[in-house]
C-alpha cells in the first residue's frame, strides 16, 4: 500500500496575507496578526499592553474600524477598543483583560490561484495513494468537492472513495484530513482537540485524530495526522512550549497504542520543527517510531544535489533544514519499506537554478501547488 502525507495549504481559500506578490508576503502583518493574537489571551491587560495592542491594530488597518485590507477585528460580546467619532481624539483599549471581551483577530482569505489548486490536484491524483494525511484543509465537504471538481476537469475516477476530516480547534479552519481508496475503510476515529496541557489550555492547535484504517487484505492500520503548532509570527518560548507538549502527548498516544498490542502506527503530518530540534525529541528520540526518509529505500528525492544538501528538506527550497514534514513508523512497517520519496513537481524550485523538475504551467510562485512537498512510502502490507 502507498501511504502519503501533504500539506495542500488550503484547497479554494487562502490568507490574503500568504499570498505572495512581486514582493513577497506580507511578513509586518503576519508577525503583527501573531503578537496581537497573543496579547489577546492575556488574561490581564497592562498599560505597555494596551499601547502595543494600539500600534498592533494599526499595522493591521484595524484602528479606525473593524476591517482592514488583510484582517478583520471580530468581536462578539464586550468591547475592546473605543473609537471617538473625532478622529483626531486618540483611541483607547477599554478591556482590561481577557475576560473583559470575546473576540480575535481574523486574517482575510482570497480565492487560491486557479493554477495552483489544479497543480494541487495534479500532485495528489499523481502520487496515486491509498491512503493519504492532508494537512491544512477546510473542511470534509470543501474535500470532497474539491476531489469530485477536479476528477470530472481531468476525466478521472475519484480517488478517495472515504474522506474524513474532524474539526479542530484552530479558529481559521485549518484543519487535518484522512482519504483513503476503496477497499481501505476507516473503521473508527478518535479526537484529541480538548486534550489539555499543564497550563489548562488545549495541547493542540488543531487536532491529532487517530484514524484506524482496515486494507483489503484485512491488515489494521492507525494513523494520526498531525499539524503542530507553527513558527508563524516567530518561534517564540511559547510556541516552542506547545510543540513539544504536542509532541509529548502524540508519543503518549503511541506507546498507548503499541501497549494495546497495535504494531501497524503511522505518525505523519506537518510536525514544523527539524529532526535534531529539541521540541520533536520526545517523538523522533523518546519512542521506537522511525522515520521513513531515513530508510535505505527512502531513495526518490526529485532533488539536485548541487548546493551541499542532501534534499531531505519538505519545504520551501528543500534545504535540509527545511525538513518540518514526516511519516513516522512503528518498526513494524518501518521492515516493510519497499521504496519511498519526496515529489516535488507542484513546488516552486528556485531558479538559480531550478532545484527540481515540475510541471510546465509552474512559471511563477502564485501557481505553486504548496510551499510543502508531498512525502510518500510503498509499504508491504
């Protein structure tokens, strides 16, 4: 069977912010969306607080009123700022505190670029995989709509005759998804969205859904998807925090599963960290999961080795250290590698020189299937 895992980065919407233009992303209203976010979940809020908080919703175009070119301000019960109708009188924060107001920050979305949800669909329909991880997806019915949309464009069969996707906690709907081909049903489910850690907040910022999926020769399998908590905005000591709590809870459901006598485990997802980093080392260090890019039959990396890399890397120019995407195996299918690999032809390669083949409409980093590489393993069960 082919396992795969991707991270599609949204299939219709997308942050207006990510999307890059002649000069690049957004990065003042990413890191100010991120800061701000933070000093929301203050639970009390001190004058520096408030001034920053001020000079944040500035950056955002959200000052004088509640939406701005790329965010909107929403606000559900209490009051945050006051704005005097005398623009000139200066704004206040009249919350003292997160208990004071309900509401966030919200990033607009756009409609992805055509070309690059058709390159997205030419990868997955592509790697042809029985199973496969999908991070960073709408929705279960945004899915199977776009499945069903672009199987009738190419003239091919559905791929994925059950998808499955559990709602997270991550209030822009950035969620992670399982489909799987016929004859591979997904006989049970288990969420972790209200696992909580010390701190009495959620452990993850989407989900870690197990999934236990039955092949046709009558083999169980669990996997579970994963999407931790991102550098977005910067990798400060809090989110730091939250990925190795996350990595410390998924080793948890591991060892679980592997006491309950389950052998057949997939970890996979998009952990956003590197191998040698110290928040994944409960996972990559603390079990006896494997990574399948380590094995000697992980061989098919789509990469030129002209720079001094290896081409391990699943993001971004596929520079080693841009290695944040796994499939994590119990040794149990860790011994039934047959081949695996990275595809790489719906990732923008550079051009000084192009790092990799990719499909011709691929001019421009707009038509980008994902800024992520798709991992796959043939595995002999």
């Amino acid at each position: 069977m082919r396992i795969a895992s991707y991270n599609v980065e949204n299939l219709f919407d997308r942050a207006k912010v990510f999307n890059v233009d002649d000069h690049g992303p957004h990065q003042e209203i990413i890191d100010a969306y991120a800061e701000l976010s933070k000093l929301f979940e203050k639970e009390d809020y001190s004058d520096q607080d408030k001034t920053r908080m001020l000079e944040l919703l500035g950056v955002l175009g959200l000052l004088n009123r509640d939406e701005g070119e790329f965010a909107f301000l929403r606000k559900i019960r209490g009051r945050l700022i006051r704005r005097p109708r005398d623009r000139s009188e200066p704004k206040e924060i009249v919350a003292n505190g997160r208990g004071d107001w309900v509401g966030w920050v919200e990033l607009k979305t756009e409609p992805v670029d055509e070309m690059a949800m058709i390159l997205t669909a030419r990868v997955i329909f592509e790697i042809e995989a029985d199973v496969i991880g999908v991070v960073e997806a709408e929705s279960r019915p945004v899915l199977t709509m776009f499945q069903d949309f672009m199987a009738k464009k190419f003239d091919l069969e559905v791929p994925y005759a059950h998808v499955m996707l559990i709602d997270g906690n991550d209030q822009r709907g950035i969620d992670v998804a399982i489909g799987t081909r016929e004859g591979y049903d997904i006989v049970s489910m288990r969420s972790h969205v209200d696992d909580l850690m010390a701190n009495s907040e959620r452990v993850f910022s989407r989900d870690c859904p197990e999934y236990t999926v039955v092949t046709p020769s009558g083999n169980r399998i669990v996997l579970l998807v994963n999407h931790f908590k991102s550098k977005f905005g910067g990798n400060d000591p809090a989110s730091q925090a939250q990925r190795l709590a996350q990595a410390k809870a998924v080793a948890g459901y591991y060892k679980r599963l592997r006491d309950e006598g389950i052998d057949n485990i997939v970890v996979l997802g998009d952990l956003n960290d590197t191998p040698d980093s110290e928040e994944l080392k409960p996972l990559i260090e603390g079990t006896d999961l494997k990574d399948a890019s380590t094995s000697e039959k992980f061989t098919e990396f789509e990469f030129r080795a002209d720079n001094g890399n290896r081409g391990i890397g699943t993001f971004g120019l596929g520079n080693d250290d841009d290695k944040i995407d796994y499939m994590l195996l119990s040794p149990a299918l860790f011994g039934r590698i047959e081949k695996g690999g990275i595809f790489r032809k719906g990732a923008w390669p550079g051009s000084r020189p192009p790092r990799w083949d990719v499909y011709p409409e691929l001019t421009a980093p707009l038509h980008a299937a994902s800024d992520h590489h798709l991992l796959w393993v043939d595995i002999d069960l």
